[in-house]
C-alpha cells in the first residue's frame, strides 16, 4: 500500500488522527511514518521527541504495511 492508501484506512478504520503522523512533521507522543534520503522510517516519538522502536525499509510498501500493523497493535491489542 502507498501512504495515500494507508492514510484513507487509518481513516476508515476511525484511527485518531492524533496519534499518528504521515506528513514527515515531528509530533511527541505519536508514531510516525517518515521518509527522508530514500529510507522510510516508522517509530513512536515520545513527549520529549525520543524515537522509539525505530525500523527502517527501502520500500513504501513495506514501511506502510508494517506501520498498519504496528500502529493497530499497540493501539487495540
């Protein structure tokens, strides 16, 4: 999936907006979906701007696939 995809599921699934990022802007306490120098990096950033569970991927496709399933598992499980 793209990230214009995985921003109309997040959507649909009813997902706060709140506690995710995709626009590549740092927000504390959400995760975040970033792209820079042709890596994708998904990660929390905390209340103090520390990035945890930090993963990177060459691949839009897997860097959105991973953070669907990383964002609604710590959120709903």
């Amino acid at each position: 999936m793209t990230k214009n995809e995985l921003e109309k599921i997040l959507i649909e699934k009813k997902i706060p907006t709140n506690t995710y990022s995709l626009d590549g802007k740092f927000y504390p306490d959400r995760f975040e979906l970033y792209f820079n120098n042709d890596e994708w990096m998904v990660y929390y950033c905390d209340e103090r701007g520390v990035k945890h569970d930090l993963k990177t991927f060459k691949g839009e496709e897997d860097a959105c696939q991973y953070f669907y399933e990383y964002l609604t598992g710590v959120m709903f499980n």
